[in-house]
C-alpha cells in the first residue's frame, strides 16, 4: 500500500535520549530554557486556539503583508465560515484580552506554540514552525524596551549563542510613518522603472516595506533615499541610542535604518535578532511596539510591544544541551516476577527525582539486556530475577566503572543507595 508522508515543510520531531545534538533534542532543550527564562522575567503564560477567524489576521498582520498576502493557511468549516491557522501569536493575544475585557490591566505574557504560514519551505524556513514569544501589555515606551533586549541578551547567553547581532529601528508615530513614507514615495516615483514587481506593488501599497527589498538593483537605489532616522523625534533618537549603550556590554547592538518589519501592525521601536551562522534566513527573533493594534482590533488604547522567537532557528544555534539525569536500567529476569518486580521500580523512583529509572519493557536474555543499558549510558543496572526476589535481594552493576563487581543489595538497603545516587 502507499505510504502516507507528512505535508512538505512540516516536521517530525523523534527526541533520542542519547543523541543530545539531534535537532529535537536541541529543540526541547531550546524550548525549556525559553520558559525558564521568560518565567524568571515574572511573565505568565497565555494559550490560545490555533484556529482563529481569518479577518482577525486580516485586520491585525494587515492585508499588505506577504503573510496574509500569500501565506495563509485559510479554510471554510461546515458552517462556511472562514478560519485561519493562526500565521504568528500577537493578534490572537490581543483579540483575547479584548474579549476578556481586560485590556485595562497591565500583563507581562508569555506562549510557546506551532504557527502556520504556506511559505517556499527550505533551510530554516518551515510550513509549521515553533514560536516561543512574549507580549508586554499596558506600558508606553521606555523600560518595556529596556526589558525586551535584557531578555534577548539573556536568552543569547543562556543557549552560548556565537555571531549575534540585534537590529534596531525606530518607526516613529503614524505620523512620521506617513511623512516619511511619502519622502520615500517621492524619491522612487521617478525611479520605479527599475523595481521589479514586487517592490512596485509595494510601492503602492506600503513603501515602507521596499525598505526590506532583497532585490540587489533596489537595494543600489536605496542607497540614496532619504533614511528614516531623519523623520525621528529627540525622544525616538534617545530610545535608541538608551538601548544601544545599556546593553553594549552584553549584546552586539546595531542601529539599522533600513529595518521594518513584514507586519503591519507595527509603530515605534522594531529589532531582529540575527546570526550570520544561519545563512539565508538569518532572523531568529524579532517584534517591536504595536501601540495601535488593541484599538484595530476594537479594544481600548493599549500600549504594547512584544516580540517571537523562531524555535527552529534558535535552537540550530544553541550551544549548550539539556543535562541529563543519571540513568538506571531496571531489567526483570522473569515474566513470572514482573508485577512485584515493576512495584519495586515504582517505588524507586519516588525516593529519588535526581535520577531516570527505565524498566526495560523487553523480553530477552540479560546479555542484550545489559547492551542496551550500556547503549542507553546507564550509569547502573539493577537486576532482579525469581531467586533474588525469593531472597529479597537485587543485584546491582555498575556500568561506567568497569572494574567494579555487581552486589547484591538486600531490597532493604537499596533504598539508601537509590537516594544518595546523583
Ligand atoms: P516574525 O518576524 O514574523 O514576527 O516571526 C518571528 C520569528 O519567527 C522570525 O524571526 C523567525 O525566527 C521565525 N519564523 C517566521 N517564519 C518562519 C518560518 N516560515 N519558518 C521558521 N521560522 C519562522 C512575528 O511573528 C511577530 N508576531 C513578533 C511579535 C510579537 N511582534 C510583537 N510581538
């Protein structure tokens, strides 16, 4: 019969105990560190459905954007109604604190979870990925920017991260959005013979996004347009450069006029992380303040800046691995022993939560046995057979001292031996 495939650009994500550098394991320990992290900021979690209606993306990621341009994974249920797999995290949390009428609050919000967007897939760019990314409700800029970085420079820490560069940018109000985007207008007009298609459309649509253009000839002709940084107020000049000199010691940080973001939504402070060990997708975060997005979506004025992580990307840069726990292979000589023998291993493990104890669920002899425990990087293996049980006794062997000769421990003792096991 033919086999059935997973769709193209999704992953299966198979985690081996002893294969640390494989790309699950890399991404669970990723992930980890993540939570860890954003709960030592006293952020909490939020979840939220992966199936949205589709106007919310409509309306919030704005319909200029490839996203919803192009990418989204868009269907009618049975009712006829249009849903969304949900493209990116930041709508969904404020369509849910508006309906929870709580936008009055203030909210330091954290998620985990797979996003969908019907992209080309290729090397770091996937059709269902991971996002890890938190929301700050209910603060105008200044310290929720200082927060955001401190968190960025602590996550590149935490995972040994090498060749990192934070961009930052400053979009200004949607008035200097608006001034400046007809500066820009006016400059390419006379020039726009040369942009290709894409950029203009974009030049009719939203210029700003030109900006982000990976066409060479348009990047040539960007050099001389008038630069964003020249619209800026004293203050959105100082956010940067506070940010800039605040973390110099601990992050790579680089003012980059040409950085907007593929989201509409956004006003003020934008940055991406990126890494040059990555190639072609080389953005493993990015965010920025959304002030007008609460408002869009038909809630109060809420100030807000947030910003998500690219699990996949993150985690292909992540130098440090999950420490593991010592192991010990429990392995029952008799079928005719297993439920008194597997009551022993239960209560094993509830004297001691340092350590892994895997009964081997397996027939076989103990010399395969042994092998797996051997494969698996056990530290012991505790054996029991009929007469041991018979005795109330159970062997155990050390396996990562070679010389050492197995014992057998009275069942009585080796509650003691477990529990100073570290
Ligand atoms: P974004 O820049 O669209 O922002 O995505 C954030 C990160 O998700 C990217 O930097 C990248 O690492 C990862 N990513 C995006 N698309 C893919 C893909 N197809 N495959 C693998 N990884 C991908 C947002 O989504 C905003 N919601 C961020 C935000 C939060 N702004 C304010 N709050």
């Amino acid at each position: 019969m033919e086999k059935i495939h997973s769709l193209s650009g999704m992953l299966d994500l198979i985690s081996h105990k002893t294969q640390k550098e494989d790309i699950a394991n890399r991404i669970f320990h990723t992930e980890e560190i993540l939570r860890n992290i954003f709960e030592g900021y006293s952020f909490s979690e939020i979840r939220t459905p992966a199936l949205e209606s589709s106007s919310l993306f409509k309306r919030s990621v704005g319909d200029t954007s490839d996203i919803v341009n192009k990418e989204l994974y868009s269907f009618f249920d049975k009712n006829e109604k249009s849903i969304t797999l949900r493209p990116e995290g930041t709508a969904s949390v404020i369509r849910s604190v508006v309906q929870k009428k709580i936008e009055n609050e203030k909210h330091k919000l954290w998620y985990l979870g797979p996003m969908w967007r019907y992209e080309r897939p290729q090397k770091g760019r996937y059709r269902q990925f991971y996002q890890a990314g938190i929301e700050i409700l209910g603060y105008p800029e200044g310290l929720a920017e200082l927060e955001i970085v401190s968190i960025i420079c602590s996550i590149n820490k935490a995972l040994g991260l090498e060749n990192t560069v934070i961009k930052i940018n400053h979009l200004g109000n949607n008035e200097t959005k608006q001034n400046y985007c007809e500066a820009l207008k006016e400059f390419l007009i006379p020039l726009s013979s040369k942009l290709d298609d894409k950029d203009f459309e974009r030049l009719n649509k939203n210029p700003l996004r030109i900006l982000d253009s990976k066409s060479t000839d348009t990047q040539e002709i960007l050099k001389g347009a008038p630069k964003i940084i020249d619209y800026l107020s004293d203050s959105a000049l100082d956010t940067l450069n506070i940010i800039k000199n605040t973390f110099a010691d601990n992050c790579e940080i680089e003012i980059d006029p040409n950085l907007v973001r593929g989201l509409d939504y956004y006003t003020g402070f934008v940055f991406e992380a990126v890494s040059s060990s990555l190639g072609a997708q080389d953005a493993y975060l990015g965010g920025g303040r959304y002030d007008e997005l609460c408002k869009q979506l038909g809630g109060k004025d809420l100030p807000a800046i947030g910003m998500a992580i690219g699990i996949e990307r993150l985690a292909s840069l992540a130098k440090t691995h999950k420490e593991s726990k010592t192991l010990i292979s429990f392995i029952i000589l008799s079928s005719n022993i297993e439920p008194k023998a597997y009551k022993i291993a239960h209560k094993l493990r509830s004297i001691n939560n340092l350590i892994d104890i895997d009964v081997q669920l397996s027939d076989g002899s103990l010399k395969s046995k042994l092998r797996r425990a051997n494969k698996d990087n056990a530290a012991y293996a505790l054996i029991l057979g009929e007469d041991e049980l018979k005795s109330k006794n159970i062997i155990v062997k050390s396996l990562l001292d070679l010389n050492s000769e197995q014992v057998t421990m009275s069942l009585k003792n080796i509650d003691s031996f477990i529990k100073k096991i570290k």
